[in-house]
C-alpha cells in the first residue's frame, strides 16, 4: 500500500500578495472596524448579485439569524427546510423559537425535494391531523402558521427554486436561500442567493472566497434591510447615537481587515471558481475508474456549479467509516458529510427524532464522504487521493 510523502489538508485558502497587503493596509489606519472597506465589500456583492443591498456580518449564521428576524420568524411559526444541512441553518430558527418542519431531500443532489415542500406547505395551511404528520414527533403544536421556507443550495449546488418560489407565492411565505456553500453559482442564469427574498454567503476558510469568519446577506427588501443593518449593529437604527438601541440587536459586525480581504478574494471569484472546477474535474475523472464510487450529480438547472466541497458516495455495501478510518491512517483526511440534523443529540432530545424519520437524508448521511478538495490542490494530490482510495477498497 502506497504511504504519502506530504500530508494532504481537507480544505486550504487561495491567497496571495494582494490579499495580504490589503490587510496590512488596514492596520496602517485608525479604522479597524465600521470604516470604508465593509462598504466595499458589500458592493462587490451587488455587483455580482444584482441584489440591491448586501450587508456584511460576521459569520453566515449571524446572516441567517438576521434574516430570520427580518422575515418575522418568531416563536412558534414553522419554516419549511431540509435535514441535509450544516446544523446552521436549522439553528438560526431554533433561536427564535420557531419550529423546523423538515421534508427530506433529493438522492441524486441532497438538495430539498421540491414536491414534498408543496406537498408540506399544503397540509400545514390545512392544519389538523394533515399538518401534524410533517411536525416534529414531540413538543410541538398544530395550528401555528407557516411563515417561510428555507432551502440550502448545498454542496455548492442551487436547490431547484422555481418550484419553492411557486409554492412561496401561492401561500405568502418568505423564501430564504442558505447560499452560504454556493457562492457563484447559478440557477437558470441567476445568480445563486438572489432568487428568494433573502440570500447568504458564508466566508470560513474553506469557502470560495475567505474573510476568515465572515457573511453576506443580499436582499432587495430596503425595509429589511435597514432593520437588519441597525441589528447587525447592536440595534442601533439610522440616527441612533452610540448608546441608543431601537431595538435589540446583535454585535454581527464584520471587521475591517476581514472585509478588506474579501473584497480582493470577491475580485478574483471567476478565477477562484474555475480553479475548483478544475479540481472537481480531475477527481471525476479519476474515481469514474474506481468501481463504488459515485460522483455529485449536476442537473441541468445548474447553470454554474460553484463547488465547496468533493463529496462521494459509496455504493451500498461499502463499508464508508472503514474505508475513511484506513485512508486517515494513510495521511488522507476525509469526513462524512452532512449528519442528519435531526439525529444529532439537542434535536433527538428536544424534538423525540429517530433513525428513519428521513430515509433519503440518512442515506445520504450514511454513504458520503467528503475528500480534501480546495482551489490549491495539485493534480498530483488528487491523483494521490483517488489511488488511496481505489487501494483501500
Ligand atoms: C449550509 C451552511 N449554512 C450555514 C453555514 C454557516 O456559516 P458560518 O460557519 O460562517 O456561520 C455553513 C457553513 O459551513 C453552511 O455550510
């Protein structure tokens, strides 16, 4: 069995001398917070979005939190959205003590299957027994109202949103997009993020592009989006001074250093999706060869795929935490991703969730496996970590 030289990182950052010296330029000034550059951060997202406003904070769930607030999610109200995520986007609705109504997703993308949200929608407006089949099994009551739906375009993905909007417009609802993996991509042609009422961007190092920790909401709504502002700003409104807080808000600043940097990485995006996709090429060409593997399917709506992560399933039978355990020990990390929200321990004892609640999530949850994938990796990497893999099977 081959051993390799150098280990290989999961994820790695693209940065170079620009985005250095953007941050060393920040430091030679008295503005380290609240200064020109979130602006300009915040611009290049209007640029590439078409959205008319975007708002920097300090994470992409500090984003999703401030949308959930804009959208009037509040304690009791459901939101439609999917198990197959990171913990975030259910997290944000549990801060408000809204209530999660999951429908599972679709096996070839993990994206959120669009008919089960008609048909959830459908029997939550009709209330009763019909809407208690898609509520959590304990702690929850009928009869609240249905306020939003929150799909996540994952994996770097969209989910298939003219549907959702469909059903969003037949009930009323407010559609917020968890782009926060998707940064780039597009459905039909638009720009991912910029479909629904709300769109996020998330920014940790291993994004498209990096701030370090950082987020961006896009959104057309201007009400919204000065309520969202003041929020980010411990809910001081326009005209508020310093010590004066209209409304209860959040320290969900971004800082200037992190928005300097982003600003040059959103200048370089093209460059830094086309790096991706070059990796994700050669990793499909590679494990097409292997027999069990199966490679992220791309539907035909996905006009740009901006790839966050390289998650292969295995095929039925393949023992996957084995087969990751074995190639770790071989100096190839790999993760399993997503786990089921609703299987992890705070849900399963606040909601009563059991295996087999969402069959197709948990499969997915079961068999996929997340390689070491960023825009720096070399061909020699992939092909290293796809002959470890073949070897180990
Ligand atoms: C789907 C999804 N939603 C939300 C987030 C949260 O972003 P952050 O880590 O910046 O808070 C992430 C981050 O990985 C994510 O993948």
């Amino acid at each position: 069995m081959d051993q390799i030289n150098q280990p290989i990182p999961m994820s790695s950052p693209d940065l170079g001398e620009a985005e250095r010296q953007a941050v060393l330029d920040v430091l030679n000034t008295p503005d380290l917070s609240m200064g020109p550059r979130i602006s300009q951060f915040e611009e290049a997202f209007c640029q590439w979005t078409g959205s008319q406003h975007a708002i920097g904070v300090n994470s992409g769930t500090a984003g999703l939190h401030l949308c959930v607030r804009a959208a009037g999610i509040s304690t009791g109200d459901y939101v439609i959205t999917t198990p197959f995520s990171f913990v975030a986007s259910t997290n944000v609705l549990l801060f408000e003590n809204a209530v999660p109504v999951y429908v599972d997703v679709d096996p070839r993308t993990g994206n959120i299957d669009t008919q089960m949200v008609a048909a959830a929608a459908h029997d939550l407006m009709a209330g009763g027994e019909k809407a208690r089949q898609w509520l959590p099994p304990r702690g929850i009551e009928t009869g609240r109202s249905l306020k939003a739906i929150l799909p996540v375009d994952v994996f770097g993905q969209p989910a298939d949103l003219d549907p959702i909007l469909e059903v969003a417009r037949q009930y009323q609802l407010q559609v917020i997009e968890d782009s926060c993996e998707a940064l780039g991509a597009e459905y039909k042609g638009r720009p991912a993020g910029s479909v629904g009422d709300f769109g996020v961007f998330a920014f940790y190092p291993n994004k498209q592009i990096t701030t370090g920790e950082g987020g961006v909401i896009i959104t057309n709504d201007d009400a919204a989006a000065d309520f969202m502002r003041s929020l980010r700003n411990q809910g001081r409104a326009v005209g508020d001074t310093w010590l004066q807080h209209t409304h209860l808000g959040y320290n969900y600043r971004l800082d200037e250093m992190s928005a300097a940097l982003g600003t040059v990485q959103m200048s370089r995006l093209d460059e830094l999706i086309a790096k991706r996709v070059q990796v994700a090429d050669w990793y499909a060409e590679r494990l097409s060869e292997i027999p069990g593997v199966e490679t992220q399917v791309i539907e035909p709506f996905t006009t740009r795929m901006s790839w966050f992560v390289y998650v292969i399933r295995f095929a039925p039978g393949i023992h996957r935490d084995r087969l990751a355990k074995k190639i770790g020990e071989l100096g190839i990390p790999a993760r399993p991703y997503f786990a089921p929200i609703h299987l992890q321990p705070y849900m399963v004892e606040r909601f009563g969730y059991r295996p087999g609640d969402f069959p197709v999530t948990e499969d997915l949850g079961n068999r996929s496996l997340a390689l070491p994938f960023s825009g720096v990796m070399s061909e020699a990497q992939v092909e290293t970590v796809c002959r470890i893999i073949h070897q180990s099977l």
